[in-house]
C-alpha cells in the first residue's frame, strides 16, 4: 500500500475519537531516515502507532522530512534542519548513524530511535528501563548469530555463509557477530556490502562465486525496503536466504527469524505518539520487540532442492506450505 493510500485509509479509522484527537496540540515528527518519506514502506507503520495514540497526520500531526536520500554523511546536516525548525519529536531509524546526528544536534528535542544492538553499549541511553536523556526507543535485538546458524543446520556442511551488509549503518557490529559465529560453527563469512539496490545483482553473483552455502539478509534500512527484490534475486541466482520476518508466502523467501521490522516501527509511532502527549524520553523505558519468529517456506525450500530438518520444522512459528 503507498503511503497516500495508507493515510486516507487511517482517516476511518484512527483508534481515538475526533474529541480526543481535538484535544491533542499540534505536533510535528522529522523523518530522519536514509530514505525519502515517500520512498519508505516503513513509515506507514509508524504512523498506524502514532495514530493508535491520537496523532493522525493532516489532522494534528505533520512529518518532516529530513532523509537523507541515500547520503547517511548529511545525517548531521538534516538533524541539524530539523532542530532548526523545532520540530516536536526526531525518530532516527536509519541506524546508529541517523541517532548519533540527532543526539549530536539537540540535547532537549526527544529522540525516539531503533536500535541494532544494545543501546546502552553504543552508548544512546544510560540504562534500558531508566534512558536518562531525551532518547528513547525500541531495542531490535542483534540476531545476526542466530540467523547464521539457523543457515548452517538448514544447509549443513563446511561451506562459507555470506552476508549482505551496508557499511552505512553498523555494519562493524554485524560483521564481528557473524565471524565470531562462523568461527565456532566452523564456517567462514562472507560480507558482501550494498550501498544501493543497484548493487544487489552483483551482490549475488558475488556469493555464487564464492561458492557460498547460503546468504544472510539482515534488517538494515535499504535491505528491508527492498525485501522482495532481494527475494527475487535470491530465487532466481537459486541461493538459500534467510531474512529478518517478511512476508515469505509473497516474497517467496525461504527463512526468516527475528521481530517483524513492520510490527517495530508501529511500537515505535506509539512510544512516540505517547512523548508528543507528555510522557518524559528520560523515563520511557527502551523496549523489546513484542516478538521474535522463525518462518520458513517450503515451497522456496522444494524449488531449491533443500529438505528442512524436523530440528528446525517442529520451532517454526510460521510454516507456509
């Protein structure tokens, strides 16, 4: 659904009444992602949980714009815009990149942000349940050890993993995850980076040269955004995938494990829609993902050649025939 389409939608249905809208102030939330508003299959989500609270956009809601179009190094300088304008919220959810801009620009604007990763090791909060600044946000768990290995029982053997990763946006901590994991399973990784999607054809014919057993796609912006593309990809270049939770019956994927990236960014509109009506950041805890699944496609897995181990069947949440 494009975005337009989404909003007209949320019109009949914002979950609080036009009173309760009424008596919301105004409030405006800058987009500091590395993708444009209208090119961003995330935001609608976002703004379903901002709505869930009574912030519908057009009524009592406008959102900034302040991506930065593929350029994380302009980060600083559309945080900065942002701050300019003082704008009500700044969600940062392009990664460690986007939030370390806006912590830099504003120390009294609230942050809310989506972490890979412990966000108090990377230094955003000060404790999880006690933030202690003006930042706040969802914990998106680093899963990346765990996807290896779901690979590795799926395809067994001594081959190496690939992984695909954009060096814009943690890719050290994701890289230092996957080899320290590869090392204890005794599988070499590959790390493939993509800056665009013009990069992701090369991308595969990269992992089928290096005779890769299967290639990781992880829940960085640009690999979320375009899903079924790499999907696609995947299928036709005929190498086993798993990917953060996606639809697999409509992409085609073949694995998937993690919290749907969809369902985060609806958590996070409502932890946001909560600090525009007066919650305090410094006091909003940092929360988890509501879920963690484990999806697999059999059919992708029969087009491929593969049979799924009963090891890995019997602790799918999803198991699409």
């Amino acid at each position: 659904m494009r975005r337009r389409e989404f909003i007209a939608a949320l019109g009949g249905v914002a979950a609080a009444p036009l009173g309760a809208l009424a008596e919301l102030p105004h409030a405006s939330v800058a987009w500091l992602s590395a993708l444009h508003p209208s090119h961003s299959v995330a935001l609608p989500f976002l703004l379903k949980g901002l709505a869930a609270t009574g912030y519908v956009e057009g009524r009592n809601l406008t959102i900034e714009d302040a991506s930065a179009e593929g350029h994380p190094e302009q980060f600083p300088a559309r945080a900065a815009e942002a701050v300019q304008k003082h704008v009500s919220l700044i969600a940062a959810v392009s990664g460690l990149p986007s939030v370390a801009a806006a912590k830099a620009a504003t120390a009294s604007i609230p942050i809310v942000f989506i972490s890979i990763g412990d966000p108090v090791e990377l230094g955003l909060v000060a404790s999880l349940n006690h933030p202690g600044g003006n930042l706040t946000g969802v914990e998106n768990s680093l899963l990346i050890p765990k996807q290896v290995e779901l690979l590795s029982e799926l395809i067994p053997g001594s081959a190496p993993i690939a992984m695909l990763v954009d060096p814009n946006t943690e890719a050290s901590l994701l890289e230092k995850a996957a080899k320290a994991t590869g090392q204890a399973l005794g599988r070499p990784i590959i790390v493939v980076t993509v800056t665009t999607d013009r990069d992701f054809e090369t991308a595969f014919a990269t992992v089928v040269q290096q005779k890769a057993a299967g290639v990781v796609i992880g829940n960085q912006p640009i690999l979320t955004a375009y899903h079924k593309q790499l999907a696609e990809l995947a299928a036709r270049f005929a190498v086993p995938a798993i990917y953060d939770p996606q639809d697999l019956a409509a992409s085609g994927g073949l694995v998937s494990y993690g919290a749907n990236i969809f369902d985060i960014f609806r958590q996070l509109g409502e932890i946001s829609g909560k600090i525009l009506a007066g919650a305090n950041p410094a006091e909003f805890p940092v929360q988890a993902p509501d879920r963690i699944q484990l999806k697999i496609n059999l059919k992708t897995a029969k087009a491929l050649g593969i049979t799924v181990p009963p090891s890995i069947l019997v602790r799918a949440d999803e198991v699409i025939e």
